[in-house]
C-alpha cells in the first residue's frame, strides 16, 4: 500500500493502477477510522480492482465553533486499517496541497443543501462540494462510496455529480452500527461512557417514530413525540427531528413517498446525527 500526500505522484500511481482497464473506487474519509469506515472499503472492494481512500481533515467545512482543532487525527493506525482491507492507495494530502496559496474558487449545490444541515451549519456543505469535488479530479476513480449515516452530504453529492456531468459513479452504503444500535462515528468518542450510554436513546426514539409513521400516526404528532423523548434522555439543543422527501430533503407532512427521517441533536458537547429511511410501499 502507498501513502502518497502530492497530486503529481497520486496521478502517476492511479495511472498505474488503472493499466489494463482497471476500475479504481474511492473512498473518502477524513480519517479517525472505525468499522463504519471499513464497510465502505469492503464494498469498494466489490466495486472495483483497486481502492484508493483519502484521508484528509477538510477545514473547509468546519464552521468557527465547531471541532476542527479537536478532530480526531490519528494517520499510523488508520494506514493499518486501510492495509488490512487491501486499500491500494491512501491519499493524505496537507491542507497546502489541496488548498495552494491563492485558491479562490468554491462549489454550492443549492436546494438539498440548504435545510437540516445546511440551515445549522452555513457553508458547510460549500465546503464539503468543493473538496470532493477535487478529490474526484485528482483521483479520477468509476465510482465512489460514502455512507448513508451523513444522508444529506449524500444527497449533495449525488446532485453535484449529475450537474456537473462528473464521470463518477455514486454509491451509497447502510449505516454501521454499534450493537445498541447507535451509528457508528468518529464523533462518538467525545462521548462520556454516561453519554455514550445515553446515546442509545437517539436511534431508539428514531426506530419508534418510524414504527408510528408505518402504523399511520400523523407526522407532526410522531416528531414531536420523538423530540420530547430525546429531550427527555438528555439530549439538547435538539438543532432538528424531520420528516423529508428521501430524494428532495423538503419538508415532508403526508406520507406519500420514500421519506427519510432525520436528527441532529447535543448530548453533553457531542453532536450527533442520523437517520432512518420510513418505507411507504405498505401505507395507504
């Protein structure tokens, strides 16, 4: 496995990779690794001959008070786990390779993006668009993997890839889970082992709002009954419990189509999001 940190020598060693038809498959990461981030390897396994995975801790999507300082950094033991998988590439570049001095140009995906996250955090999938976006210039892989756990930034992708005519191939992969059923994230390890298991709450309450969403109980009712039992468990500021259109992300009041249930709420200094797909196919 390579470890490479410049453009010029990335490009040379996926040329090498890609002779003889080779399909490439990437999987982008901002390291803090755990079996959430090794599912997406696996699969990019299935996808394609070779996997490239980058691991780059994007300040671009960071907001002023938010964690970038803290985010978990730990290269050496994720290179372990990308090797351990059979990654053939790991493209850690410094922030001055992937932003040189002078860099100006920035890429916004509107509609998707601007509810949920996009409302609580500006610019943060800005940040998100134009650093994948660079990172499927400089890799150049057939497809790329990323996991529903951040369905939103999913959502973004998928729509900067069609505007854009990128030659990419999107796929998305289920969210990991811990046993309890709490998705798997690097931001997990901020918890306390009281908060952590708290956090068991969260898709607990999610899991029951969809159950009422499937036995035909009004929206509206279901989410509130969601936010208050969260509130309950420990959980605030609660930034947001929604019912969306899985395709669109707008507002949701009658179940009518794939829907997606999304959170995002504190727990202690921790923030955490899911979601839940909320199946129609049976409904009235």
């Amino acid at each position: 496995m390579q470890i490479i940190r410049d453009v010029k020598s990335l490009r040379e060693a996926v040329s090498a990779l890609k002779a003889g038809d080779k399909k490439i498959a990437l999987v982008p990461t901002m390291g803090a690794l755990h079996e959430g981030h090794m599912s997406l390897v696996r699969r990019a396994r299935e996808c394609a001959d070779h996997v490239v995975a980058s691991i780059f801790v994007n300040p671009t999507q960071f907001g002023p008070n938010e964690d970038l300082a803290a985010y978990p950094r730990q290269e050496a033991q994720d290179a372990a786990l990308l090797e351990g998988e059979g990654t053939a590439i790991v493209w850690a570049p410094t922030v001055a390779e992937m932003y040189p001095a002078g860099f100006v140009t920035s890429i916004s995906v509107g509609g998707v993006s601007g509810p949920l996250e996009g409302a609580h955090r500006p610019g943060h999938f800005d940040g998100v668009a134009t650093v994948v976006c660079k990172l499927f210039q400089q890799v150049q892989p057939h497809v790329a993997l990323f996991g529903e756990k951040d369905y939103q930034q999913l959502a973004v992708i998928r729509r900067m890839v069609i505007d854009l005519n990128l030659p990419v191939e999107i796929i998305g992969v289920a969210t990991a889970r811990a046993e309890d059923g709490l998705a798997l994230s690097s931001r997990n390890a901020y918890l306390s082992a009281e908060e952590r298991r708290q956090a068991v709450e969260l898709p607990n309450a999610m899991r029951a709002a969809v159950a009422a969403l499937a036995a035909g109980e009004e929206p509206e009712a279901v989410l509130a009954q969601a936010r208050a039992r969260l509130a309950a468990a420990g959980f605030g500021p609660i930034d947001y419990v929604a019912l969306a259109d899985a395709a669109s992300l707008e507002p949701v009041r009658t179940l009518a189509s794939p829907a997606r249930l999304l959170v995002a709420a504190r727990l202690g200094k921790t923030r955490l999001i899911d979601n839940f797909a909320v199946d129609t196919t049976d409904m009235d």
